[in-house]
C-alpha cells in the first residue's frame, strides 16, 4: 500500500521531518515539562516566581516537609529552572528565567 498525504506535498513532508528535533531535544523537552506534572513543583515555582526563598521559607509557605522541598528543589536545580546563592548557612533559592512563570500563566490564563 502506498503511503498517500491529503495535504503534505513531498517537499512539505521533507521540509517538516528535517524540522523535527532530534530524540536528545526531545528527551530534554519531555523531562523539562514533566516539572510541570507535579503538584509540589508547581507550589515551589508558583512561590518563587514571587520571591526567592529558602527551603525552611518554602516548606513553612507550602505546609511540606523540608526533606521533600529540599528533594523537588534538587530535581528543579538539575533541570536548569531554578538556582541559588549562599547566604552564610542557607540557601537562598530563585527561578532561572520568568519564562517559567510565563509558561504557567499561559497554561492557566490560556494564552
């Protein structure tokens, strides 16, 4: 049988599949919107897209134990969406960039 496209002309068709990221890029993207999945995450980046925050700040604000704050700031950290700075003993955690932010207001205001 004979692969047949209503719309897609061959050109179209190449044209879209050398567009396609590749399987790293869509490794990277899939594991950066999983963040979003998770109720805790989103309560963490919800927070610091107001203010930079401290664990103890976080977990006292959320009603959530320090280890798992501290374990979702981990996996935050590791995906590039938020950092921190030492502040004597305590780490001081902020968003990398307000596209995170951006990303959750388009999600709830719907664009």
């Amino acid at each position: 049988m004979q692969n047949r496209y209503l719309l897609l002309s061959e050109r179209s068709k190449q044209d879209i599949i050398c567009s396609l990221p590749e399987e790293g890029q869509i490794s990277r993207l899939a594991d950066y919107f999983q963040n979003f999945a998770d109720s805790t995450r989103i309560k963490i980046l919800s927070c610091l897209a107001l203010s930079s925050l401290c664990v103890n700040d976080l977990s006292n604000l959320l009603g959530i134990n320090q280890t798992t704050i501290s374990h979702q700031l981990k996996l935050l950290k590791d995906q590039g969406i938020v950092n921190y700075k030492r502040e004597g003993k305590i780490l001081v955690y902020s968003l990398i960039s307000d596209s995170v932010n951006d990303i959750m207001n388009y999600a709830v205001l719907g664009g």
